[in-house]
C-alpha cells in the first residue's frame, strides 16, 4: 500500500496519525491526506510478519520478514520496483545483515523505515551501518543519477546516518582510499545537507585532503549549485 503526499504526490511515510513526505519534506495530519489516500489507510488491515533470525546463514535464499529472497529484493531495488513491496530497501538490510539487525524485535524493525534502522544501526554499530549503506548505493549503480533514486537515498534514507560523527570517523578513513564510494556520495543526482556534513567533517577530523578531494568531485557534479 502506498499513501501519496497531497502536494508532490511521492509516498509518505505514515507514523501514528501524521504523515511525512521524504520528498518535499512536507507533512501533516492523516485528516489532510487526499481522500482516496485515507480510504486506502482505513481499508489496510495489519500485514502478518515471519521473521527469523539466522546470524550464520547470510545466503542469497534467506527471506526477509516479507517474504522476498535477498536475491529478489536485491532484483527490485535494482529496478527501483516498489509494486510488489514499499520497504525493499529496509527489508533488503534485514535479509542481508541479520546479524546487525537481531538486537531488534521483529516487531521493532516492522515500525522502522529505511532511515531509522540506518540510523539506529550507526548507534550501536557504524561499520555495519556503513555497510548496510554501501550494500543499498552499490545495488542501486547507475541509477543514483536518477535524480528521485539519489534524493530518497542520499536526501532521506541515508541523510541522518551521515551526519552521525561516529559514523563520519570511520567512514573518512573509507573515503580516503576508495573513490568508487566517494564518486556515489559526492557526484549523484542529489547535493544537499549530507554532502555538506561531510564536508564538515573533514574540519573537524582534521582531513584537508580528503575535503580538497571530495569538494573537486562535487565541483565536477552538474547537481551541486552551491550551499545555502
């Protein structure tokens, strides 16, 4: 089920009785939803959820909570097909790092989005939550320079997870070295606060060269218009 914002018509994510739109940020009560879209939320009955954690078993066959193979989400976020299922994106996270997500309940994970369990993650464990971003950029490819793929990702999904210092400390030892992951940070379709943060960072983790480095790659990027 997919409830569209009433001004820019992209999927809003629903939390208690507002929503909000990871697009144009807007948001509001259920009340000011269109009412086609709050027919939708009072028809939807509660998905029933089979989750079981596996920490050894990390296989292409593992099913997430939705039911989907790893395989097969890794497939449709690669298509960027939500039609079959709006969480790939977290629900591919599940199935592919159980390990990182067991400290949760399932019941936990089904009321996060992709951006809260990115950010939670980042709390307890950077490393695996820069993985779990790496993994999602990389299945993705080419389509960060689809303007709505990078800003969801880099605009939403992944922006408080970069802003986060413990996760910035080792993701600039990262940068440094690799330039694939830089290049998909610093030249999508999307420039905004989480570039900007990171630019930060470089200051406040004493890395002049690699902002000299990453602002040379964002100056080459058609998308960055400056910062406010």
């Amino acid at each position: 089920m997919t409830i569209r914002c009433p001004h820019c018509g992209s999927p809003v994510r629903i939390r208690g009785n507002s929503w909000e739109c990871g697009w144009c940020r807007d948001y509001g009560p259920i009340s000011s939803l269109r009412p086609s879209e709050r027919a939708k939320l009072a028809q939807a009955t509660a998905p029933s959820i089979r989750f079981t954690v596996t920490v050894a078993d990390t296989s292409q066959d593992e099913e997430s909570p939705s039911g989907f193979s790893r395989a097969e989400l890794e497939d449709m976020v690669r298509r960027w097909d939500f039609s079959k299922n709006e969480w790939i994106c977290r629900d591919l996270l599940i199935a592919a790092f159980p390990e990182a997500v067991s400290r949760w309940t399932a019941e936990e994970l089904e009321d996060m989005d992709t951006q809260d369990l990115l950010s939670k993650t980042g709390e307890k464990d950077p490393k695996a939550a820069i993985r779990m971003m790496r993994l999602l950029l990389d299945t993705v490819g080419e389509k960060l320079k689809d303007p709505e793929v990078a800003q969801q990702l880099l605009g939403w999904d992944m922006e408080d997870l970069l802003q986060d210092q413990f996760v910035q400390s080792p993701l600039m030892q990262m940068l440094k070295s690799d330039d694939g992951l830089a290049r998909q940070l610093f030249q999508s379709a999307y420039v905004g606060r989480a570039q900007e943060a990171l630019l930060e960072a470089c200051d406040w983790f004493g890395e002049p060269e690699l902002k000299e480095k990453l602002l040379g790659m964002l100056k080459e990027n058609p998308y960055f218009k400056g910062f406010d």
